[in-house]
C-alpha cells in the first residue's frame, strides 16, 4: 500500500482539514478516555496487535513517537477515530480489517509519520460515515 511514508511530509493540509472536526474531537478527550477506547478497540483487531500496543505504550510514556511534526497529527487520535468508526455496523468490519492490515505495516516505517500516514488511510477511507 504505502512504501515510503515520508511521500507526505508537510502534505496533509487537505486531509487533515477535512477530518478537521474529528481530530479536534479526538485531541479533546482526557487520557483515561482514551485509553478506554482504545483497551476495546485492540480486543476487535486481527493482527497489527504488538504495533498498537507499541503506539499506546509511547503515548503513556509521554514520548513523541507518535506525534507527526511536519504535519501536526497524532497517532493516537487517530486511532480513537479508528475506533469511533469500528462501532458504526456499516463499515465495522472494513475498518477493523483495514486498521489491523495498517498496523501490520508500521513495523516497516514505525517513524510518527509512518504511524500517521498508514492510520490516516484508515479514517480517510470511513470517514463519511462519522
């Protein structure tokens, strides 16, 4: 799917713009929230299990490892939103399948844009449906 994910440094005005509302939703809830989110949402995933648990860990460590600099986005947001869409019945399956496949290919760029790039495949593809 996505070789090289620094194709999108600094690229994603427009994409995040049009996920815009969701993110600030995402960036809005506490920690324990998100947490709570996410400890459901790995329950429904197929594989890419060791990524999110590398992604939550360096969230609660507090590093930046998922924070995208050049385009100002956070995995784990994105993630949240993954989840969000993962409890719609139309597109429940896809996206589990398609975060799962995302979270699989991290291990070959792991890097904050990486993690970004491939997630916002995710939302991009199921993001009519919020």
């Amino acid at each position: 799917m996505l070789s090289n994910s620094h194709t999108y440094d600094f690229a994603l005005a427009k994409v995040k713009k049009d996920i815009e509302i969701h993110l600030k939703k995402a960036e809005s809830l506490p920690k324990n929230e998100k947490l709570a989110i996410l400890s459901n949402f790995v329950k429904k995933l197929e594989s890419g299990i060791n990524n999110f648990h590398i992604i939550v860990a360096d969230y609660n460590y507090g590093n930046a490892k998922n924070y995208d600099t050049s385009n100002n986005i956070d995995a784990i947001d994105l993630l949240c939103i993954c989840a969000e869409l993962s409890e719609i019945e139309i597109c429940s399956k896809d996206v589990i399948e398609l975060t799962s496949i995302q979270l699989e290919d991290i291990s070959g760029g792991p890097c904050p844009i990486g993690r970004v790039a491939r997630l916002l495949q995710v939302v991009t593809s199921f993001i009519e449906f919020l």
